[in-house]
C-alpha cells in the first residue's frame, strides 16, 4: 500500500468497458487507515489493492549491475547493441 505525509493529487479516468469511473487517491498516512475503512464499506466501491508500486531495491540493483555487465559485453564486441535511435523511437 502506498502511504505518504501530504495530500498530493486525485485523478479520475473513465472506462468504457464497465461504464465506470477510476479514482487514485494518494493520501495523507494518518488518514489513510480511516479512508480505507470508510471505502470498504461502501458497497459500490471496488477496492484493487495490488498495486505496483515498482521494482524493489533489491531487483533495481541486479538491473543495474546486469545493466552493466551487458555495456562490458558490448564495448569488447562480445554482444551486439541497438542504437540509440530505435530505443527512443521505441
């Protein structure tokens, strides 16, 4: 779950497959525990709580060291890399 110490932003997008609106609230950490009861009583209200919250430290550093072993490869012509132009254009 992500929680944080400011009110920051609200955004609403519309689905047009179920004909519903979705709503991503980042909350203050002290009313968070309060919204989330209040939201789970509500029987109109689907709660998704498997959020990405993204790569763990863990998995951000073994991309970056396999990040680097891959340029190693590269520079010794041991592997081929792609130019820049077609990462961007990607």
């Amino acid at each position: 779950m992500i929680k944080t110490t400011q009110i920051m932003s609200t955004s609403v997008a519309y689905s047009s497959q179920k004909d519903e609106q979705r709503v991503v609230l980042t909350v203050s950490s002290g009313k968070y525990d309060f919204l989330m009861e209040l939201l789970e009583n509500l029987e109109f209200v689907q709660i998704e709580h498997n959020v990405y919250d993204g790569d763990s430290r863990e998995e951000i550093i073994a991309n970056l060291n396999q990040a680097s072993k891959d340029i190693k490869m590269i520079r010794e012509g041991k592997l081929v890399g792609r130019p820049v132009e077609e990462l961007l254009n990607e």
